[in-house]
C-alpha cells in the first residue's frame, strides 16, 4: 500500500517535473516531442496558433510543450497590426512572442504583404505608387523593428503569383510593379539584419508553374544582392488532389540557389467522413513529407497550421472537409502524429 502510494507521488512528482522543463531539452521520464526528435536533425517542429485558442489551457499545454516553434495564424497580419493608417496595434502579436519566449520556441512573423485580410483603409481608396510605396514601407519597417531580434524568419511576401506562374494582381502589384518584392525585402532587412526573409506561398510544392516562378524570382533576386534567405511552401494539402511527389526534388533546387526552405502551414485535408483508410493515406503523407524535408539539408523545418483539428481553418473554408491536423478535435494524437514520430526517429 505505502511503496503505492510512493510510486504514485514519484510519478507526480515526475510528470510536474517533466511540464516545467523547455520543450527543446529531450529528458528522461517522458518519450521525446517532435521538437526533440526534430532537434536531433538540426530542424525546428512548429505549430500555427492563434490569440482566440490561448484561453484553452489543455491547448496551450501540448504548444508548449510538443512544438519548437509557433506561428500567428493571424495576430501578425495587416488588418492586425495596422487598423487605422499610420496607428499601429502589436498587441496580438506580442501575446504569442511573450507565449513563445515562454516556452522557449522560435517564432516565424506572418505576414507582412499580402493581399488578403488587409485594413479596410488601404483597400477602400487608389493609390498613387508614390503613395503606396511609402505606406508599405511604414508597415513593414515599423512591424520589422517592433520585433527586432525576436522573430527567427519573416514571411515577408505571401502568395505572390498565380497557380500559372504570372503575378497576382494585388494592389502592390498593380501599383508599384514587381519591384514591390525586392523593396519589401530590402525594407524589412534594414528593420532586422538577423532575422531570415521568406517569400511563401501554396500549391508549390511540387515542380510546376508557380514553383517555377518562385525558382525564376529567387535566381534572379539572389543575382541582384537583395536580401532574401529563404522560400517557405506552405503544403496546404488535399488527399484528393495526390500528393506532391517531386517535392523533394523541388526543395533541393531552391537549396542549390542558397536559400533555406521550410514547410510553413501544413496541414492534410479530407471529405468527411473520416475513414480509417484517409487517415492512413493522410500519415503516409505526413511522414512523406517529413522525411523530403530532412534529405534536403536546407529544408530548416515544418510547421502544421495548429495541430488540432479544433482550431483547423479547413472546416469553414472547405465545406465537407476537415480533420486536416495530426491531432483530433478532442487533443488525441491520430495516426499522422505517430506517423511524424517515425519519421523523425
Ligand atoms: O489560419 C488563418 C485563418 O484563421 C484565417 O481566417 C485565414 C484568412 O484568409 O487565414 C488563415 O491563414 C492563411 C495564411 O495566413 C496564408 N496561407 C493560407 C492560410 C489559410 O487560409
């Protein structure tokens, strides 16, 4: 009864013990985290949240603890962080700095110029680029500096080509010419010397024309000087669209061109019902994916945009899909989340 009862506080004891150390130490007592067995590559395992979700303490638990890493969905977006012209708000952005200083994670800024969810007072009028070019550069360069030295990589440009390798229309675009890349780029490096500068977008996974567009960009951004480290593939993926298989391949040649990559919002997305067939396929895929990345040296880490299929931006996006995310909507680690682990090991 008495040694019992001792064995039970020792593993109480253990399992307080186990909460309070980092994420990034791997211990005794307890299987090591994605972080840990990530780690042992030299890549980071991170995970999107965002302020809404930080009120769930079961939640914020596992982010603490299984990820190296943590990405705002959204608290870091323009519509965020600049609401009126000229009048900025960091307060959801430094929530999540704070929450992952806490847990000793890198943070990955999302995202500076994007054509989506930005403030209704840059998009209700014209510009003239004259005007525009001095508004991006307020942005970036004021949101650049109030997180100098705490954010690990930038995602400054987001989505910025058509799935036919053209440019998106954006209001950048069309006000200030393709430029409107490079001088973000320059503009944030000036704001935060150390920290890495991404371009980011979907559906380049695989070689294509909009993966090549990307390749063409950064060949010809990295000729001219202008500071950009790294091309971040979202891989938000669709079981049934199949699965990217020249991905590694594709890392590789950005690797080749000196820039670093990252999976940056993955996660793999199904039609409901969920069978235990998808979930399967969508492990397979998981641990395909992980495994790309740690053959191409330069491919730094992966990110899955949250990990639980409560907080998946899918549902509401894609009606009739969903259980996208390697955890399920009750924090139970699915087949996915083993499947990771192996490919870890
Ligand atoms: O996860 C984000 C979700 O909460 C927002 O409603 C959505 C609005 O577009 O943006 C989501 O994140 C996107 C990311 O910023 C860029 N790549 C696509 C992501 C999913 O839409």
């Amino acid at each position: 009864m008495r040694t019992t009862r001792l064995r039970l506080i020792g593993a109480l004891a253990a399992v307080l013990v186990a909460a309070t150390v980092p994420a990034a130490q791997a211990h005794d007592g307890r299987p090591p985290t994605l972080a840990d067995l990530a780690e042992r590559h030299g890549r980071y395992f991170g995970s999107a949240t965002d302020n809404p979700e930080l009120v769930d303490e079961p939640y914020t638990a596992l982010l603490g603890s299984e990820f190296d890493q943590i990405t705002p969905g959204n608290g870091m977006k323009w519509y965020a962080t600049e609401p009126q012209q000229g009048v900025f708000d960091f307060t959801k952005g430094d929530e999540i700095v704070a929450l992952a200083r806490a847990d000793h994670q890198k943070v990955r800024g999302h995202t500076l110029v994007w054509h989506s969810q930005l403030p209704g007072w840059l998009t209700g009028r014209e510009w003239t680029a004259t005007e525009l070019r001095a508004v991006l550069k307020k942005h970036i360069q004021t949101e650049v500096r109030h997180y100098r030295g705490r954010i690990y990589a930038w995602d400054v440009v987001n989505e910025a080509f058509n799935e036919d390798g053209t440019y998106r229309e954006t209001v950048f675009y069309k006000t200030l010419g393709p430029g409107y890349i490079a001088d973000a780029l320059r503009w944030a490096h000036q704001a935060d010397p150390k920290a890495r500068l991404y371009l980011n977008d979907y559906n380049v996974e695989a070689t294509g024309p909009k993966s090549d567009a990307y390749y063409a960009l950064a060949k010809e951004l990295r000729a001219q000087g202008v500071p950009l480290h790294g091309f971040g593939l979202q891989t938000h993926l669709a079981l049934q669209y199949g699965y990217p298989a020249t991905l590694e391949d594709n890392l590789r040649r950005f690797a080749r061109l000196g820039l670093d990559t990252a999976l940056t919002e993955v996660d793999v997305r199904m039609q409901l019902p969920v069978t235990e067939e998808k979930l399967a396929q969508q492990a397979d895929w998981y641990r395909d994916m992980t495994e790309a990345c740690l053959a191409v040296r330069r491919c730094v880490g992966i990110t899955v945009w949250d990990y639980t299929d409560k907080y998946s931006w899918i549902p509401a996006f894609f009606p009739g899909e969903g259980a996208a995310l390697p955890w399920d909507e009750e924090l139970r680690p699915k087949p996915a989340y083993f499947a990771l682990r192996e490919a870890l090991r």
